[in-house]
C-alpha cells in the first residue's frame, strides 16, 4: 500500500503531462504529441500497457462492478 500511496512522488521522472485540446482537435491530432515525446512509432500499439507504464502511469487492476464500464481516468 506504501507504494501505491507514493507512487505519484517520482522525482519528476514520469513523462506525463495534460495536452490541451480544443475543439478544431481529433483523437488522432491529440495523439500525435505524446507519440512524439515518448517516441512511439505511428500505428497500432502492441501492448498499450507497456507504453504507458514506460511512460511512467502507474495502471492499477480493479473490479468495477460492471461490464458496461471497462476502465476509468483521472
């Protein structure tokens, strides 16, 4: 639990940032940024998992009680 309580404090190691998006943007123009900036090749990802853990998320299993609901963000 320690871990996971501190997990956020990284030194500022993680590469993580909020990308402003406006209206004019797609899904693929906000995208693009973080491909660049963790120098994901353009395509379909492998392992999504692994990227953002690379990236320094920290993505954590739970039951959400639901099959209509799969994942959540904050």
């Amino acid at each position: 639990m320690e871990a996971l309580v501190t997990a956020d404090d990284d030194g500022g190691k993680h590469r993580l940032r909020a990308i402003p998006v406006d209206d004019f943007d797609t899904a693929a123009d906000a995208a693009e940024t973080p491909r660049l900036e963790w120098k994901v090749p353009f395509g379909p990802l492998s392992n999504v998992v692994d990227v953002l853990e690379a990236a320094g998320a920290l993505l954590v299993v739970r039951d959400l009680k639901s099959r209509e609901l799969d994942a959540v963000s904050q």
